[in-house]
C-alpha cells in the first residue's frame, strides 16, 4: 500500500535523508523508502517482538545498512528521542486498530518535535466500520490543530492517508 501511497503523493526525496518508521513491522517498508532515497537514514520501531524474530528470519533485517531498529512502544520512543527526522512513518497497528495513546495531542506533539523544520508525517488509518469513520473527523481537526495543516487520501476502499507537514 505504501508504494501506491509514495508513488501519488511525489514527495520530494532529495530533502529526506533520515526517517522513522512507527510500526516497523519485518521491515517492508525499508525497500519502498530505498527505492526513492536510496542512501535514507532509516530507524524503526515497532513493539512486537516476534514481528522483529520474524522480519530477521525471513527479510534478514540486521543486515539492512543504515538501519536501526528499536523495539519498543511508539509513544515511549518519541517522548524520549533527541533526534531530528524528515519524514516519520505511522503504520502501527493491533490488530486493526491504531493504539489510542498514537492519536492524542501529546502524541501527535512529540512527533512534531521530533520533525525538522519541513518534515512530513505520513500515518496510515485503516476505515472498516462507521465507528472507525466516526474518528476521522475528529483526528483531522487533532493533527490540523498540531500542524496547522492535514491532507488525507484515500488509498484503496479503506485506507486513509493523513499527511502533514511540521512548517
């Protein structure tokens, strides 16, 4: 989904050279970032340790150069990084759900101050009920009262794209 996702937006990738990853998962999301910015500076996070096992035993996700990898809860990592990022990535999920505690003003805060001036965050929500719908309106006003600013795609029938842009 996140190729389709870089491929309509036409980021400008000569202006990301280090990004995040929250909900790293085995690691997929490396080759489609790569594949734009092929020397990107990449860290992930992703609280699953098995996930991780898995992501090494299949993808050898050690080896990835430039890579550095967390375990550990999203919300944790971001209130206690010092680094500076040009793109962060949302795409954590339990089950179906995004975590609550990723869509807070607190949250959404952190990830604007671990962003350079003119980075992007790009968080995946997936839409499969009218309850999930519901939240929609309520978490574009959350991320354009953090950013200033929020443009959502949609991408396939349920998978909405929140972007914004620390200015």
């Amino acid at each position: 989904m996140f190729r389709k996702v870089f491929r309509r937006l036409r980021l400008n990738w000569s202006n990301i050279d280090k990004a995040l990853i929250l909900g790293f998962g085995t690691g997929s999301l490396v080759s489609i970032i790569r594949h734009y910015k092929p020397g990107c500076d990449i860290t992930g996070v992703e609280i699953d340790e098995k996930v991780l096992e898995l992501g090494e035993k299949y993808f050898n996700t050690s080896s990835l150069r430039n890579v550095t990898v967390h375990q550990a809860r999203a919300e944790q990592f971001i209130e206690d990084t010092h680094d500076k990022f040009d793109l962060v990535v949302m795409d954590a999920y339990i089950d179906r759900d995004v975590p609550g505690e990723l869509e807070t003003l607190r949250f959404l805060t952190d990830i604007k101050n671990a962003l350079k001036p003119g980075g992007l965050v790009i968080s995946n929500k997936v839409v499969y009920s009218k309850s999930c719908r519901a939240q929609l309106p309520v978490l574009k006003q959350l991320y354009e009262k953090v950013f200033g600013n929020v443009e959502i795609k949609t991408v396939m029938i349920t998978g909405k794209i929140f972007i914004s842009q620390k200015e």
